[in-house]
C-alpha cells in the first residue's frame, strides 16, 4: 500500500511539472490559457529611439485658425492630417501633414455637427471622425461633413490632469462603442468600461473602477458629487488594438484584450513591485492619496500591433523624460525605452505630442519621426 501511495505521488508530480512546464517560454514569458506573464525585464533589452522633430504646430495669437483655448485630444488620420479638438473654442482644428490649415469642424450650439462640450476624438480605419460632445457622440465623414449624432446617456468623467487629455472611447466597425462611465451606487462613484450601440443602448457592463476623485454627499435625487482631482488615483484606460480593445486599470498591471463582442481574449501581466507614493504627496490636501502610485498613465497601441504603456511619473519628478514599456500584439514584454515628451498619438512611424511653451505658454502641438521604426520587432 505504502508503494502504491509512492508511485502515485510521484506520478502526480511528475505530471504538474511537465504540464507547468508546457506553459514556460526560454525567454522569461509563462504562458497559460489566456494569460500572458512577463518578467520584469524586457525579451529584446532597452530600445533608444532615434527621434528626429520634423513637425511643430504653434499657436498664433495673429491668426485665429492657430488660436486654441483648452485643447483637450488630438487625433491623426490615415492621410497623416492632424486633429485638434479646441474645446474652449467649441472646434476641432484640421491640419495637413505639413502643419497648413485646411477646416474647422464644428462651431458653439445645439445643432447638427455643433458642440457644447467637446472633449475628446476618435478617427475609425476609414477615416470616420468622431467627436465625444458631453452625452452626445457627434460623427462626421473623412471631409468633415456631418453624418448623425449618436446618444449616449450615460455620465461621463470628461475631466483630466495634465499631462492626460480627454476621455477616451473607441468605436468598431460594427457599430460598438466601448467608454468608460459613471456609475453611482450607494458604496460610491465607479467608472465603468461599457458597450454600448449607435442608439446609446447598454449591451454589456465589462468592468468597474471606483472613482477615488469624486465624492458623494447626499442620498437619492438629492445627491450632488465632486472633488478634488489626484493624479495618484487608479484609472481605467482604454485603446484600440487593429480588431481588438485593450483596456486596463492602473493599479494593478494587467492589460486585459477584448474582442469586438466585449469578450475576454487573453490578459497580459507584468512582474513589478508597486512604487510607494512619495511622502511629500501624502501632504496633500483634499485629494485622495493611496499607499502606491498606479503603474501606468495610459496605454497607446500603433498599427503594427504594438502595445505602448507610459508608465506613470509622480508630478514631484521633474524629468521631462517619460518612461515606455512596449509589448507585442500577443502580449510579450519585448522593449523599454524613454520618450523626450508625453505621447498622445504614435502612428505611422511617428509620435505626436501636446506640449505648452515654457517661454509664452502657448499650446504647441509636435511631431517626431522615428527613425529607426522599421527595426523595430512586433
């Protein structure tokens, strides 16, 4: 009885191992059904970008096409023309690649193709321009005409910290739409990941974030709600991955990867220890405050598939320089690398950046080649 108990201990073991061992790739990555593992440190090392500026739109107090008051997105067509959505101005500026004007989409009202609020863009495969307006979604064609106005009758957290620009959405070509709401229960505020269709119909609740920068007081329709914005409070993020979504919430680092029906595909983790938060901002008053800094400000994707995560950097550091993790489509830690300036938008070989002048605070809006962008693996 006692070898018939050995050998089937050792049956088991053996057969653990071998079944972990199926999962294990040579380069620190563990694979197991739809979760992806990194080690901390990147397969393909430290990447050095080779940046060359060969863009720069400055604002110009003499010319009201290059006058912007509260930029809150920029967007970038197949056809490299740059979007700027100037919500003081109730506009979104067109430029073509060279930086001349070409349109202005968009005026202050209440009517087809105008703005109350606008806060943030999203421009499809086919060049369908789409503009969050408070709890509107407004669409226009690829030559700016207006086409409908989508409801969407949910709250929404339009507000963002600098370097951060307005809240983003993503639209499929069947018609989906995936944004982060607001939700209020008794417990508190939550942002939500939803989809929802062109009617501003609910068709799937995906996750939920507690909103740690609104508060509550009251109770029923009595209820009002505001606060204090932190920057070291958790944010659910979202980007678009060619026929995917990616999403994540911030304080944790796992990237979560949709498909077009909302559903689960894989998940990619990373091993990192949380970062406490300086003791400094712990002095901070009326904003909330947690033990760690989140692990990332944003995910960007470009059109090979790549996974760009800014890692997050306390308003205390200084550094002009922001610090990226690039993954693969299939979820592998391939690069680490730095970038100059925060990125708002990498395409086609480039990284398009919103930044103020130090010297007369003007909105100036940059792009940099990368020139070494064909040598980079995916």
């Amino acid at each position: 009885m006692r070898k018939l108990y050995l050998f089937l201990l050792t049956f088991l073991l053996i057969f653990y191992l071998a079944k972990s061992e199926t999962f294990k790739y040579q380069n620190g990555i563990e694979k197991e059904p739809r979760v992806i593992r990194n080690s901390e440190n990147p397969i393909l090392g430290k990447l050095k970008l080779e940046l060359k500026e060969d863009l720069t739109i400055k604002e110009l107090e003499t010319d009201e096409k290059y006058m912007f008051y509260r930029v809150s997105d920029i967007g970038v067509d197949s056809r490299r023309n740059i979007y700027i959505v100037d919500r003081g101005n109730y506009r979104v500026q067109v430029f073509n690649k060279n930086g001349k004007y070409l349109k202005t989409i968009g005026r202050k009202g209440q009517g087809p193709g105008e703005f109350e609020f606008p806060v943030s863009i999203f421009i499809d495969t086919e060049n369908n321009i789409y503009v969050k307006d408070g709890r509107e979604i407004e669409k226009f064609d690829k030559n700016g005409d207006f086409v409908e106005r989508i409801p969407c009758d949910y709250s929404t957290f339009d507000f963002s910290i600098p370097p951060y620009l307005g809240l983003r959405f993503v639209i499929t070509s069947e018609q989906r739409i995936f944004i982060p709401v607001l939700q209020f229960e008794e417990s508190g505020a939550y942002n939500c990941l939803v989809m929802l269709d062109f009617k501003g119909k609910l068709l799937k609740e995906i996750d939920k974030l507690i909103e740690r920068n609104i508060k509550i007081k009251g109770k029923g329709g009595g209820r009002v709600f505001g606060g204090v914005l932190s920057p070291y409070a958790p944010r659910l993020v979202l980007s678009s991955l060619k026929n995917k979504i990616i999403y994540a919430k911030s304080d944790e680092y796992r990237l979560f990867v949709l498909n077009k029906e909302g559903n689960l595909i894989f998940e990619i983790q990373k091993d990192k220890k949380p970062i406490p938060v300086p003791k400094k901002a712990k002095k901070l008053k009326r904003m909330y405050i947690p033990e760690y800094c989140p692990f990332f400000t944003d995910i960007l994707t470009d059109e090979k598939g790549r996974i760009w995560v800014i890692k997050f950097k306390s308003p205390f550091d200084k550094r002009e320089e922001w610090d990226i993790d690039i993954f693969s489509s299939k979820g592998e830690y391939l690069y680490y690398t730095k970038l100059p300036c925060y990125p708002h938008v990498i395409k086609q070989g480039c990284i398009y950046s919103l930044l103020r002048s130090k010297e007369t605070g003007n909105i100036m809006i940059k792009r940099l080649k990368i020139k070494n962008w064909d040598e980079i693996k995916y």
